[in-house]
C-alpha cells in the first residue's frame, strides 16, 4: 500500500470516529455534521480504493475519473448553494418596516424556548418595537416530540411577558414544516385584512434558514417580496453546522418540495 493511500484511509478513520461520535453522543446539535463527515470519510476511502484498482489498468482508470469529476460537479453545486444561502443570511433588512410579521417556530424544551427559538424570540421583539408597533404578528409552530406546549404558545408566553400586546399575536398551532409555517399563516393574515402577495411581511427566523424561507414563501406558497429579519445564533459551531445543513435543504426544497 502507498503512502498517499495509507495517509487516505487514516483521514477517513478519523473523520469516521469523530462523525459517529457527533451522531451517537449528537453533541452540541452537530448531529448533520457527523453524518457529512461520515460521507466524507466514504468518498476518501473510496478514492484511495479507486487509485489502486485504477494502477491495475483496464477500465478502473475511467472509473476514477468519472469519481472525481462527479464529486467536483457535487462540490461547485453545493459551494454555489452555500454562497448563496449565506449571502441571504447576512442581507439584514431589519431597518424596513412591514404591514404584519410572521416569527418561525422552532424547537421547544418542555416549555421554555430552545437557543434557536430565544434568538428568534429576541429578534422579533426588538422588531416589533421599532419596525412594526402595530400591525398583526403570527406565531407559527406546532408541538414536537418533547416539547409540553406548542411551539406558537412558547413564543406567545414569551412575547406577552414582555409586554407585547397579547391582542396583536396571533397563534398558528398546526404547521410541522416551513411550507405549512407559511400556508397556514397566510390564511390567518387574510383574515386580519393582510395580502401576503401584495402587502410587506416580515419574517423572523435564524440567519441561516433566511434563504430557504424566502424561497418557500415567494416560489411555494405565494407570498410576494418578504423581508427576512435574521436572528443569529451566539455559538459559531452550531452556525456552521446550520449553514451547512441548509445547502442541502435548499436543493431538497427545489428538487422535491
């Protein structure tokens, strides 16, 4: 065995560890990327694989370079996402005012609302302060597994404690997903007088998931130009984690959604 392939399936071995860890123990919510190391781990060890079979001749060495030219095709594809979606993130338009707000759930502990939920939480306060004092606002979120209240109620209870005017919020209990966080609040807006296509909404939701809403709201389910007000996460670990995930979650929304 060469150098170069020893030094291949020792990198692969290590990201693979450290992959299952993430996944097994799922610390700090890295649990995507330790699957994506696992993957990574899988495409190292197979072009080492691929580099010896191909020494041998015949058609391995075809192989090889139809591996490599698939993985670069994969890889340009999902830089572009990624450039995207994190170009999305950083274009803040908090400074814009709108006609009614919607704030994506996210994830609940028992009662209390999860870090991603909290920064969402404070994001929309402080945006509704300055940006919309009066126009309707929807919480929209249901209940998850292990979580005692639904996702809207947690953010209701932590607006309404802070003063928020309880009689402006307006609760969606139902949606699983971003594409029934948006359906759903729609019909609620119409109701108050709000066209979603026409009028300014706002949309609150962490910094990396700002692309994959815009996308959903305007391509899927009929909203006009929303204004995404990103809400970003304190730790840079997770954020990356986040940011990662999305590229892959933007082309499951365009291909399947």
């Amino acid at each position: 065995m060469k150098k170069r392939e020893k030094v291949q399936y020792a990198v692969a071995a290590a990201l693979a560890l450290a992959g299952f860890v993430l996944i097994t123990v799922r610390l700090w919510g890295m649990r995507f990327s330790g699957f994506l190391l696992l993957g990574t781990a899988l495409a190292l060890a197979l072009s080492a694989l691929l580099e010896r079979l191909a020494d041998r001749g015949g058609g391995w060495a075809f192989v090889r370079k139809g591996f490599y030219f698939c993985i670069s095709i994969v890889l340009t594809i999902l830089c572009c996402i990624e450039i995207f979606v994190i170009n999305r993130g950083n274009s803040d338009l908090r400074a814009l005012p709108a006609d009614a707000v919607i704030v994506l759930g996210a994830g609940v502990n028992g009662s209390q609302p999860s870090l991603s939920l909290q920064t969402r939480l404070e994001t929309a306060l402080d945006y509704l302060e300055y940006r919309c004092p009066e126009g309707p606002v929807v919480l929209t979120g249901g209940q998850g597994y292990g979580e005692e209240i639904t996702e809207a109620r947690c953010m209701y209870n932590w607006l309404t404690e802070r003063g928020v005017n309880p009689d402006r919020l307006i609760l969606e209990e139902q949606a699983a997903n971003t594409a029934e966080n948006f359906s759903f609040s729609k019909i609620l807006l119409e109701e108050e007088g709000i066209d979603p296509a026409a009028d300014r909404v706002a949309v609150v939701t962490n910094d990396f998931h700002i692309a994959r809403a815009e996308l959903i709201a305007e391509e899927k389910t009929g909203y006009g130009a929303v204004i995404g007000i990103p809400a970003k996460l304190p730790w840079i670990h997770l954020t990356v984690n986040y940011y990662l995930r999305e590229a892959f979650a933007v082309v499951k929304t365009v291909l399947f959604d």
